[in-house]
C-alpha cells in the first residue's frame, strides 16, 4: 500500500460519515463511503420486490448490479441514488444483505480498488479489519446508543421523513446485533485502532482530533 489510508469504523450513527467528509475535504483526500455500497444493492433488492432473505435471489442482483462513485455520489446502474439509499426502509434491511459472504466479497473488492487509486479515508464496519488492514491509521468511532439514535432521528427529520425516536434507537441497536454477530468481517474493533467515543463531542472536536493523530504517526 502506498497511498494514504485512514479507516474509521464504528457502529451505526456514530457519525463516521459526516466526520469522514470533514476530514477528506481537510486533507485534501479522497471519501469512500462502503456502507453506501450495501446500501444500495439492498434499494434495488427493495425496488425489485426481493425478499433480502432471499440470499440466493440477493446475490443475483448484486452480481448484475454496477455500484459505483462519481464526485463522491453513490450511482447505481449509472443513476445517482445518494438520497434514496438514506430512506429508513433500506436502513432497516441493509444489515440482512451486508451478512452475505458473496454480496461483502464483491463489493470489498469494488472498495479496495478504489481505495488504492489515491489517498483516501473509508468509513464503515470492517476497513481496519478486513478492507485494509495493513493501514496504520484505524479509529473506531463510537457513542451511546441514545446518543446515536438521537442523532439519526434529526437527521431523518430533517429530510422530512416520518419518523420516531424510539423506534429508530431500536432499528440501531438491531443492526449493530447483525453487524457484530455475522460471521463474515463482523463490526469490531481492529486490535491497532484508536478508539473515539463522540458522545460528548462536537463534530469539530472528532474531526481536530483524528487529523491531528493522523498527522502524528
Ligand atoms: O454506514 P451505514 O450505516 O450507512 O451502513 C449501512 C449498513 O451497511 C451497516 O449497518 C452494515 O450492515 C453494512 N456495512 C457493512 N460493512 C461496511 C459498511 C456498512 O457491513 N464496511
């Protein structure tokens, strides 16, 4: 690897993306969001009317499927679908089509070898531990449970979507369950990460503090 990579990892609404942009646009670096990639295989899945349990049927779409990046937007079969993969539908099935070992395969394929085109900084579940482990810049961004469905609600609200609290702390803490429990790259901390718990930090101060650590090593 010669080419700067900075992993952030974490479970969901941890803020890992807004912080990821952040970053990128302060170093100058290239942003590859993979939870985007799940994201939008499992839109498709949505929009075809297939069951996400459905692995066999999964893997078929994503196998035909082209997910890609232009100017850091997710496009699938060449439409730009950057808003409908944030619709809570495909958050509350993602997790189902993220555990299939061939769907991770094809897209952490896709993941490095974008990532090894320029300096980058990757968010997701398994960059330290899987995508580029051999990176010396892991960090395992975290925050209460609360805290994180807290800030996915505002976020869900303010794009106008109906939605309730409770049930979005919930949708969270199911996902994380599937996330850490599969059995291809489960969501873990890589054993050379750094972990930031964001509960009581601004967004600035995350961002200050990894660039600075960054700089550092
Ligand atoms: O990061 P985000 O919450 O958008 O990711 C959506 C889902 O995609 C996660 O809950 C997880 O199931 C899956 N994912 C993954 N591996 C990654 C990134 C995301 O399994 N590297």
């Amino acid at each position: 690897m010669i080419n700067l990579v900075i992993a952030i990892d974490g479970p969901a609404g941890a803020g890992k993306s807004t912080i990821s942009k952040k970053i990128s646009k302060k170093l100058g670096i290239n942003y590859i969001d993979t939870g985007a990639m799940y994201r939008a295989v499992t839109y498709k899945c949505l929009e075809k009317g297939v069951d996400v349990l459905n692995e066999k049927k999964v893997i078929e779409i994503c196998e035909e499927s082209d997910v890609d990046f232009i100017d850091n937007r997710i496009y699938l079969d060449g439409k730009c679908i950057d808003k409908e993969i944030r619709m809570q539908k495909v958050s509350a099935n993602v997790s189902n089509v993220a555990k299939i070992a061939r769907v991770r395969e094809i897209m952490v394929k896709k993941q490095r070898e974008i990532g090894q085109k320029s300096d980058v900084i990757l968010d997701g579940r398994d960059v330290g531990t899987c995508i580029f482990p051999d990176t010396k810049y892991k960090f395992y961004l975290n925050a209460s449970p609360e805290e994180r469905g807290r800030r996915r609600y505002l976020e869900l609200k303010e794009k106008g979507e109906n939605v309730v609290l409770e049930e979005i702390i919930k949708d969270i803490e199911r996902r994380d369950y599937i996330d850490s429990t599969r059995e291809v790259a489960p969501l873990t901390k890589a054993k050379d990460a750094i972990e930031v718990d964001s509960t009581n930090m601004t967004i600035d101060e995350v961002v200050d503090y990894i660039v600075k650590k960054v700089k550092e090593s």
